[in-house]
C-alpha cells in the first residue's frame, strides 16, 4: 500500500510541476495562456525520456526500483 501511495505522490507532483512550468513558461514570454497546455505536454514528454534512462525499465517512474510499486515483489 505505501508504494502505491508513494507512486500517486509521485504523478501527482510531476504533473503539478509540468502544468506550474507551463504557466511560467506564458507569463515570462508574455504568451497567451493557451500555450501552456503544449508547454507541459513537452516537459511530460522530457520527464519520460529522463525516466525511461534512468528509472525502472518498462515504466514511467522516476523512483528507484525498490520503491517502484511496478518492480516485481520477489
């Protein structure tokens, strides 16, 4: 239960960090707002390349695999 936890922890920040980037991303260019909705879709795009180098492979995550809630449990 607590990897699990952890693991919504673990999208749930990513996914506020991608959409807060976006945000600052259109007020420091002084862009309309729209634009930061492909902002984040290209940070989540560069967070799961990052994960797919350097967490468990097969998966999105950034945790390591002991804390993985997909790595296997034997």
């Amino acid at each position: 239960m607590q990897k699990l936890v952890l693991d919504l922890a673990e999208r749930s920040a990513w996914t506020g960090a991608e959409a807060a980037l976006g945000l600052a991303a259109v007020g420091l260019a002084d862009i309309p707002v729209w634009w930061a909705a492909p902002i984040a879709l290209l940070a989540a795009s560069a967070k799961a390349w990052v994960a797919g180098r350097l967490g468990r492979k097969g998966t999105a995550s950034t945790l390591p695999a002991a804390k993985d809630p997909a790595t296997p449990a034997f």
